[in-house]
C-alpha cells in the first residue's frame, strides 16, 4: 500500500504541526508543510503530494492563487481552511478547484477523516505499484535510495541520491539552492550556501562526462540549477 504524501500550507506554524501530528495518529507519515504561497509551490512541485490543505489567507497571497496554480498541472484532492464562514467564500473555493472547505476553528481529527474521505474517493489507497523514475539516461529506483546511468549503478551518497530524485521530478525546471536545501536535508536553509554547492559539485562529478562543462545540471546563475536530460 502506496503511503500518501500531503501537503499543509498555513501560515500558523503551531496549526501546521496539531494537524500533522493528528495525522500522524491516524497513520499518515509523509507529510510536508510550507507557509507562503511562494513555499508552498515550490514544495507542491519538489514533493509531489497526493492531497493539499491550504489556508485561504497566507502573507504573500491567497490559498486561492495556490490552487489555481496547481491545478494547472495537478488534478489531486484541495482542501481550504479557512476563519471566512460566508457562503460565497466557500462557493469561491469550490469553483476555483477545491474538492472541500473547512471553516475554523476546527478539530484537527476532523481535518484528518476529511482527508481520509478525499483519499478513499480517488483510490489513493489502492493505487497501482509504483514504479521506477527514468528521465533521459538516468533511473531511480522507486524506493529512491539507488540511482543508475545508462544501466550503470551511480556510486552516490543519500544525500546526492536526494539531490538526483529532486532534479528528476522536475526536469526542465529551475530549482533554487534553497528549495534544494529544504528537500534533502529537511531544514530550513539559513544561507547553507556551501553544502549544496559541495554536495552538487560532488554529484556532477559522478554524473557529468566533463564537470567542468555539465550538460545535466546547468547552472542558472543567480537562480539556482537546472536539470536538462
């Protein structure tokens, strides 16, 4: 049984972890939080989460404009939280793309079995076997802990593995030192700068036919890396 991966996006941090942790007692494990619309792209994209919950009001936006963003490439279950009880609120969230509207205050169990109900409605806990990742000459083994080239097992570490599966969920896309940082080592970035450039460096040089001259992960200066294969 495939475990799904969920997505919280608010801007309380102490509501983000009593949601998690009522979540965790009904046995979801992988679960991810952000706190901006900005973040919580960028985690949709580098996570892939199989359900999202996000708060209407964030600092930089509206839960809304998240939603409309994800379902341009996305078409999994959207939950709204949100302190607006108005009618026409909830009609808002529902036309845009979301498949259900919590109104706070609210009790994170229930939050949980709403989520539970959503997962049930699109099978998720009957999804088919998951299968390997292959983006041009590269695959990654789907419990992500292997990564082979051309047939041929890479000698990485966990962390370039992490890096590697990072890269090749999102093809084509630029990826910032900072959401790099957040995805495989699980922290927040405070300017570690150096660790992703030694972990990269290290990577190309594993990967790369020239390190010098990489071909699979460019450099986007001032923006991050980005992986063409």
């Amino acid at each position: 049984m495939d475990q799904p991966r969920i997505l919280i996006v608010d801007d309380e941090k102490d509501l983000c972890i009593l949601i998690q942790k009522a979540l965790e007692r009904e046995g979801f494990t992988q679960i991810a939080t952000a706190h901006t619309v900005k973040s919580g792209l960028e985690t949709f994209h580098t996570f892939a989460p199989h359900i999202a919950i996000l708060d209407v009001m964030l600092p930089d936006g509206e839960g809304y404009d998240l939603c409309r963003q994800i379902r341009d490439t996305s078409n999994i279950p959207i939950l709204f939280l949100s302190a607006k009880s108005d009618e026409i609120d909830k009609i808002l969230g529902l036309a845009i793309g979301g498949d259900d509207y919590i109104t706070k205050p609210f009790s994170p169990k229930e939050v949980a079995f709403r989520i539970k109900a959503q997962l049930r409605r699109v099978s998720m806990y009957e999804a088919p076997a998951p299968v390997d990742t292959i983006v041009g000459p590269f695959r990654l083994n789907v419990d992500e802990t292997e990564a082979y080239k051309d047939g041929v097992r890479l000698e990485l570490t966990a962390k370039e593995v992490g890096l590697l599966a990072c890269f090749m969920r999102n093809p084509n896309r630029i990826l910032s030192k900072e959401t790099l940082f957040t995805r495989v080592w699980g922290e927040d970035f405070y300017g570690s700068d150096n660790t992703v450039m030694v972990h990269m460096r290290r990577l190309r040089e594993k990967i790369e036919p020239n390190p010098s001259q990489p071909i699979y992960i460019k450099t986007v200066k001032g923006l991050g890396y980005k992986f063409e294969a």
